[in-house]
C-alpha cells in the first residue's frame, strides 16, 4: 500500500516546505537517536518529507534522560539518525553495534 500524504503544514520554527507522513513505518515507534552522546532513546511521534530538500525529518520525544537530553524533550532529528531498537545489537563484550535496516511496517 503506498504512503498518502498529508496536508502541508508551516513549522513555527523554519519556512521550508514539508508535507506530514501519518503513515510513516516509523510513527509510534520506539527508537534511539543515533549522536555523538551515543544511542538516546526516543519514541517516533511524526515524520514529515522536506519538499526543497526530499529529505525526511522526524518529530521525536526522549523518554530516558541521557546527557543533555532530558526525558520528555521534543526535538525534529533528520531520520538517518533515528534508528529502531531492533536494530541495535549488544556483542558479547558488551559492544553496541547497529546492524543494516529499514523502517518497515509492522507485520500483524
């Protein structure tokens, strides 16, 4: 089923052009923000496709304070740096690795 898109909408912060994706695979998932303070956990609340730039941003809330992210933060990240937990591997040494994926649907 292909992605429909919303109505554009003006974010209070930027004029750039962007079209919310309601039904983004991300949206409602829970994920990590991938950064220079490491992996901060985060749930995927929208996901929006800038227009000028065809780049995907997401809106994402922090739930674990980590750094200078406090938990309940809302913050706009570019989507290559959200990753979905499943993702996320733990070697036995207790290495964190982040292993190829998409954002794909959930299966029911």
């Amino acid at each position: 089923m292909p992605l429909t898109l919303g109505p554009p909408i003006k974010c209070p912060f930027d004029d750039e052009p962007s079209v919310i994706l309601p039904e983004h695979p991300a949206v409602g998932r829970m994920a990590y923000i991938d950064c220079f303070t490491g992996l901060i956990p985060c749930k995927v609340l929208r996901v929006r496709l800038l227009t000028d730039r065809g780049t995907h941003e997401c809106e994402v809330r922090v739930t674990e304070t980590l750094g200078a992210y406090k938990e309940g933060d809302t913050l706009w990240e570019p989507l290559r740096d959200v990753v979905p937990r499943s993702a996320i591997r733990r070697s036995k040494i207790g290495l964190l690795s982040i292993k190829a994926y998409a954002w794909e649907r959930k299966k029911n």
